[in-house]
C-alpha cells in the first residue's frame, strides 16, 4: 500500500494491495527520440545565439530524457510537510536537500543522476470545496517559486494531480504555463481520480486508459507545438484497479518518456511484490519507478537497495 496524501489514511490500500494482477510481458524501455533539428542559418557568420526552432537542452544535455539520465526526486506539497518531504522546508533548502540525496545515489548509477522535484499541484481534499470536485488547486504563482529555484539549480520538476471529480486534462491544461518550461514534466495519480459520488479516503480512485492518452495527447502536442525537449509522463500505481484497460496505453508519443510509479510502502516483501505485480502486462515503452518513505516504510530502502532492484528504477522519489 502507500501512505495517503489527505490526512487520516484508511487502510484499504492493504486490501487491495495486489487486487486485479493479470499476467503478460514484462515492462520495455521507451526508445523513441522526440526531438528536433535546428534550422540553418544562411548568414556566412556563425550565430551567437540558438536558433530559436532549437529544442532547449535537458538538464545533463540532450533532448530525450532516457537512457542517458535517471531521477532521484522530494515528493510534496510546498509548505505542507504532512504531504511529504518536499513540504518540510523552502524552495532553495530543497534544492540543497534534493541535490545532496541525489549525490548519494552517484556511486551506484553508471548514468547521470538528475535532482528534483515531485510537486503535488493539484491536491485531493474530504472538502468538495468552492468548485465542488474535491480537489484543491495550487496556482501558478504558488508553484512558481519551487518551479523557479529548480531552474536555477538545474533541478528536474513533475507536476502532480490528484482530481477528485475532476479530470486529469483539465487540470493539466491550468498548468499549461509551467509545463511549457522545458525541464517540467507531469504526473497523474488515478488514487484520487473519482467517480461521481465517490470521496476521498473512502475507496482508491482509478482512471480509464482513455483518460490517460487524451491528456498525454494534449501533452505531446504541447511540447511539439512549442519545440521543447522531450517530457516525463509519470503514471502513480499501487494497485492493478487503478488502471483500467492499462494495456490500451498510448506510449507512441516520441515527445514524452511513459514512466510507471510504484508508490507501494511497507516491508521490504510488501514492496517487491508490488513492484513485481505491476511489471506484468505492462505496456512496451514503460519505464518504472520506485517511490521510498521516510516514515511508512520498515525499514526504508537505502539508495545502494533501492537501485539494486530489479530492473533499475529509473526515477525514485522521497515522501
């Protein structure tokens, strides 16, 4: 199971842990390139600036986001330590948090190991709130200064939703602004995605394959449409009902890298076997993900345990 994002967690993850797993191929590696050719230029002097129909690069160079690079990342709420570890501190503390975190993983990464931040924009609430959907939107400028000092310190940001009865496109679509920066992915997490009638806490959310590749649709098109390097796509997932239809997944979109979050915590064979389950009929083109808890896991993974599991996880985010 995972630790809940709103207050006063129930335990039906534990429950519903592995309910639903269904056999197939094991997950693939995302190979497509989505980046673009420069212009030339016709004056016989060399520019001193980039062409502007240039992709800017990613932090550690490049346009493609893998196999080049992998994250290690604070997960959180700005200014809400309840929501993780992010929370517990400012923007620039949490640069030097994250960065020293991602110093620790060096030794044991033949790639090039990127800080950053997981930030929770959207937030699920027991509240149905002014807009009625149960769920609390940060706004641009609140996320702007963590958004901000991540840019100056070469520090990678996700974007998080938690909908309630809203849907993943349409709060993705208010945060166009900041996701046009090129070194700002997105995350869904289906947990807080919910029916009509349906509250937080009192069953795990869950989300159509559908839903997912109408936002990751919008998504590639924004990052085409304004020449940027490609984008994380970070699907969370602790149980197989989150998804429905998961194998319908669009992953052809060579502006975005499909990365699937096993945010399960517990024992050390609670979250193996979660992070086993969810591999199985895992589309071609998914990487995975491994999320590690400061207070919920017994004992928590250390960074040389957490990338000794197999395959290697290639973003690790800290609650």
């Amino acid at each position: 199971m995972r630790s809940r994002s709103v207050p006063l967690a129930s335990t039906l993850c534990a429950l519903l842990l592995l309910s639903g797993c269904g056999g197939g191929a094991p997950d693939g590696d995302d190979a497509a390139d989505g980046g673009a050719a420069a212009s030339s230029s016709r004056s016989a002097e060399p520019s001193a600036t980039p062409s502007p129909t240039q992709p800017e690069e990613l932090i550690g160079g490049g346009t493609q986001l893998f196999p080049d690079r992998r994250f290690v990342a604070l997960y959180g709420h700005p200014g809400t330590p309840g929501l993780g570890a992010l929370g517990e501190q400012g923007p620039e503390e949490s640069v030097t948090r994250v960065k020293e975190l991602a110093k620790s993983y060096e030794p044991y990464s033949e790639e090039k190991v990127i800080p950053a931040f997981e930030i929770i924009a959207t937030t699920a609430s027991s509240e149905p709130g002014p807009d009625g959907n149960y769920s609390t939107e940060s706004t641009v400028d609140q996320l702007k200064p963590y958004v901000e000092a991540a840019e100056r310190n070469d520090v990678y940001v996700v974007l998080d939703l938690q909908p309630g009865q809203a849907d993943f496109l349409t709060q993705a679509t208010q945060y166009e602004e900041l996701l046009k920066h090129p070194n700002v992915g997105l995350a869904l997490d289906p947990e807080w995605r919910l029916a009509p009638g349906q509250l937080p806490l009192q069953q795990i959310g869950s989300v159509d394959a559908a839903e997912i590749n109408k936002t990751s649709d919008w998504l590639a098109t924004l990052t085409r449409d304004n020449r940027l390097p490609q984008k994380t796509m970070l699907l969370h997932q602790f149980s197989m009902s989150m998804i429905e239809n998961r194998e319908a997944i669009n992953t052809q979109h060579p502006e975005l890298a499909f990365v699937l979050h096993a945010d399960g915590h517990g024992t050390p064979d609670l979250k193996t076997g979660t992070w086993n389950a969810l591999q199985e009929g895992l589309p071609k083109g998914i990487r995975m993900a491994w999320k590690n808890f400061y207070d919920e896991d017994t004992p928590m993974y250390t960074p040389q345990q957490t990338f000794g599991v197999t395959p290697k996880p290639w973003f690790v985010s800290y609650q």
